[in-house]
C-alpha cells in the first residue's frame, strides 16, 4: 500500500517530460527495426501500402505497453521513479491491467487538450486529475 499525498500538477509534468524522452528512444529503435524490414524505404502510405497502418497500430503499442507494463510491475515508469510519483488505485494497491488499460486511454484524453484534465485537480477537493477520477486511480507523491 503506498501513502502519500496526491501529486501535483508539476511533478506530473515533469515525470511526463522525463517519460517522453525515453519513448522517444524506444520509438526510434521501433522505427528503425520497421524501416529496416521495408527494405530501408521510408514508411509512408504510398511506399509501405497497408503495412503504414500496422506500423502506425505499433508506435501506439510501443506507448502503450510502456505505460501498462511499468505500472502494472511497480506502479512507476522512470520519470515516476525520479519525482517519487506512483500510481495506485483507490485503496492505495497497486493497478491491475483493467484499472491501467481503463488509465491509459482516459488519461491520453485528458492531456490532449491542453492538459485540461489533469489541470482539473485544482478544482477537484481530493486533488484528483479527471482520469484519475474516472479510472479510480490517483498518483501520489511518496513522502519516503
């Protein structure tokens, strides 16, 4: 069980900043393994045909098992792991695959717009971001 108060906006981003940087390592290894199995032709539409779409479906899968697989092990990728972040679900334990899978998708909704929904945790009186309300989740911020 994990204690800790909830995390603010900032350490949030950070954490999220920390994150990008290695997937977008993880990106470009995925990228350079599928352009090699085009032939060493870029993967757009016209020269990759049906395959530009598969390629497409594993960018997002290499964003998404990097989010499931952390969380569900230890409940923290690296850039939770340096500002001390850690999600959990309600009751403090750690996240299944449903409550990650269930994160994950809502979670992308609410930083696309502008990061509005995680903004929402200064309006929210337990200091939850909206797909933290809406997943049953919440990251804390570990005191020790």
């Amino acid at each position: 069980m994990a204690s800790g108060t909830s995390a603010g906006f900032g350490r949030r981003l950070a954490a999220l900043l920390y994150d990008a940087v290695l997937l977008a390592a993880l990106l470009v290894i995925f990228t350079s393994g599928a352009v090699f199995l085009n032939h060493g032709v870029a993967l757009e539409r016209r020269t990759a045909g049906a395959w530009f779409y598969l390629y497409q479906a594993g960018l997002i899968g290499v964003v998404a098992a990097y989010y499931l697989i952390n969380w569900i092990r230890s409940g923290q990728t690296l850039g939770m792991r340096a500002w001390r972040l850690r999600a959990v679900t309600e009751s403090g334990r750690p996240l299944g695959w449903k409550s990650a899978a269930l994160r994950l998708s809502v979670g992308a909704l609410a930083w696309a717009p502008a990061a509005l929904g995680v903004l929402w945790l200064y309006a929210d009186p337990e200091h939850l971001a909206l797909h933290d309300r809406l997943s049953r989740t919440r990251v804390v911020h570990l005191l020790s």
